[in-house]
C-alpha cells in the first residue's frame, strides 16, 4: 500500500520537459522564495495572501519514514504561515510541528490554511503514518486542525480536532491504517477535510471538534507498468474545492503507479463520489473562479514515476473544454488561489526546504502560443529532495 508521494532524493537532474495542449505564454513574477516546504494558500484580510509552509523538521523525537523503512523522518517546530502583504514577506505564526529527513525533505506539517466568515484563520497540520506514532513523537498536533489565536509571529493557536482519530478508530476505505489531511474547505460552520491517507473526506464541526465521514473514496484496477495483471490502485484524495451552490469536488493524487492521465475529479453529492472530470495526472489542487470555472493543478504531469515533476494548471471550461493556462515554470507546484484583476498564486517548488516560491501570473495577459506536439526543454534541477507525503480550496469559503 502507497498512499504517500514516494520520490527519489534528487540532485542536480536533468529532465526534459514536454509541453502540453492549447497553452497560453505566460509573465511570472516571483513574489516570494527561500520558502520551507510551502503547501496551502488563501487570500486573507486586505488581499494579504498567506501560505503555510510544512518547514524541515528537526532534531527529533525521531520515526521510521514512511517512504523508507530504513530512514528515519524527525521532528522540529519549523512550520510556519507566512503573510505576503505589500511586498513583504512575513512569518506571522512560527512553531508549527513539522517532520521532515535530515535535509529537509519528506516534511509533513502545516498543509493548509483558511479563514472563516468571520476571518478566524485555521491550519491543517498533515501526518502521513499510523496516527498511533504521534505518541513516540510526543507532539499531538499532528493530524490535527488548528484554531490559530494570533498572528504575531508567536505559537499561539489550539488544537480544535483531532481528524486523523477518525482514520484510527473507524478506518472508512478498510485498507491499512493511515492518515495524512492534507486540505479543506470552510462551509458556514463546517470544515471539510481531504485526508488522502484515509481516501476519505471527513466533516468537522468547528464548534465542538466533532468529526464524521463526508465519503470515502475506494481502489480501482489498474494497469501494471511492470507487466502482469491488473493491480490495485488507491485514490489518495488530497484536493477539496466547493462551488458556488457549495457543491464539493474532491481531485485525487492517485497512488501507485501514479498513471498519466489517471487522476479524476469528483462531484460529491449526498455523500456519493461521482466522476465530474477526468483525465489528469496527480491533482494536487484545484479551485473555482468567480465565473464558475474548475481550475485543476496537476503536480507532475507526466507521472511521479517518470521523475519530471513538471506541473500544469489547467481551466475547465463550460463547454467542456480545456486550457493549459500555465506548465513552463511550473516544478512540484502545491497549491494556487485566486487575488485580485484576474491574479493567480501558486506555490512552487512546494517539496524543498529553502528552495520553495510563491509565483504570480495572470493569464489575461497571456498570449496562445502554436501546440507543439514533441518540444522539449532542458531543465537543470539541483538539490530538489525527497518526497512529498500527501498521501490543497480556495482555502477561504464562506457561503451562507
């Protein structure tokens, strides 16, 4: 069983690129860098965009890894959420639990950020294991959701529900025990949170921490790229988005072999998953606009196996139609959201201690590029490790 994005340690890799259809040539601005693991993203009071950043672990208390049994990942309060207000870059909540190898890599922490109606921020902080090592590590955070008390650069928040519980003491999809949450969305008084370890969307009542199960998201037959017969193949639900009629869409990862084009978003009704789109490579995020559009992140659009973690953003359009609006630029992207005049923000580089970015583009100022079907680039990646366990919608949501 493989519920976590496994990936080799990388350095200094070469990697061709491919570019995908209909594509828009876009201007990205790099707004913020050096970022530790960056993942969730929202827009916040005043247009401020906030970002959580899962950190790079620490000294210990230290556990097997989940990708390697014969590492170890170790705990440190290296998370943070960074504020991006005006130009300035700022850490207004520090301390946050984080697990991550020696160099950073594999980090598991804060995965997702968002505001009520209100404007009371809460971060998911991820697991990626049995919940039963939390007590090994001493630090009950994780798994958890956060009500986050203040943004003053200090570590003042409270633990309001403990989702990865629910994984330990009901276990929804029967397979092996897991949980990773990895990200939600606010409806009035309701969290609702992607746990892609459990393949489960879990509901939090926000009042009095209680969780319940949304739907649960089962394993399907797959081809086995090494020959033989079919093999199963888990859903990893790690993106939640909700429409205007508050409607949620879920878009899965997928697990191993993480096929191209094997990714589905789903329409969740009544607690059954419907297929509402398919097709994709490794969701890792997704979002509506203001116009109704499906927006769908893929994080490697050509397959975590193929080691080219070129990602793409692409629009769904109301015909039925898509557009890549962005893919050239785009390494390991987490998360995006909306800003102002037709902005979009997407983390980059999201699986880097010290390497990860927040981009800005707008594709209204973007200009239809000819498709060509085999131009490939060259890119130098250097220093890029680990693997990222998720095993992000607009994070901001309040429909009433």
């Amino acid at each position: 069983m493989l519920k976590h994005l496994t990936f080799a340690t990388i350095g200094a890799t070469i990697v061709a690129l491919g570019f995908g259809n209909t594509a828009l040539a876009a201007t990205l601005e790099i707004i913020a860098s050096n970022l530790d693991n960056p993942r969730g993203l929202t827009i916040g009071a005043n247009s401020s965009l906030y970002v959580t950043e899962a950190g790079r672990g620490g000294a210990g208390p230290c556990i097997p890894s989940p990708t390697n049994p014969t590492a170890s990942v170790c705990y440190g309060a290296t998370g943070a959420l960074t504020r991006i207000e005006n130009g300035t870059v700022t850490r207004v909540v520090t301390g946050l639990p984080s697990l991550a190898a020696p160099d950073g890599s594999e980090a598991t922490g804060a995965h997702d950020i968002a505001f009520d109606a209100t404007g009371q921020p809460y971060v998911l902080i991820g697991l990626g294991s049995d919940p039963a090592v939390r007590s090994a590590l001493g630090v009950p955070e994780f798994g958890q959701l956060l009500k986050i008390n203040a943004l003053n650069g200090g570590s003042d928040w409270t633990a309001i529900a403990d989702v990865s519980a629910f994984e330990q003491a009901e276990n929804p999809d029967g397979s092996g025990v897991d949980s990773n949450p990895y990200s939600f969305v606010i409806q009035n008084n309701t969290a609702y949170v992607a746990d892609a370890g459990a393949n489960a969307l879990l509901k939090v009542d926000l009042d009095n921490g209680d969780v319940d199960l949304a739907s649960v998201f089962g394993s399907r037959l797959v081809t086995n790229p090494f020959g033989g017969p079919y093999i199963p193949m888990q859903s990893v639900p790690n993106a939640v988005a909700s429409s205007s009629d508050d409607t949620l869409y879920v878009g899965e990862l997928t697990g191993f072999p993480f096929p191209v084009d094997g990714a589905r978003v789903y329409r969740v009704a009544n607690g059954v998953p419907e297929i509402f789109a398919e097709g994709f490579t490794n969701i890792i995020d997704l979002d509506f606009d203001s116009n109704g559009n499906l927006y769908v992140l893929e994080y490697a659009t050509n397959g975590i196996l193929s080691g080219d973690f070129t990602g793409a953003l692409t629009r769904l359009n109301p015909d039925g139609t898509r557009t890549t609006l962005l893919q050239d630029g785009l390494l390991a992207p987490t998360s995006f959201t909306f800003g102002d005049d037709g902005d979009i923000f997407i983390a980059n580089r999201g699986i880097a201690a010290g390497q990860g970015e927040i981009i800005r583009f707008n594709p209204n100022d973007s200009q239809p590029v000819p498709e060509p079907s085999s131009w490939i680039g060259l890119l130098a990646i250097t220093s890029i490790g680990g693997f990222l366990k998720v095993t992000q919608r607009r994070r901001y949501c309040s429909h009433s």
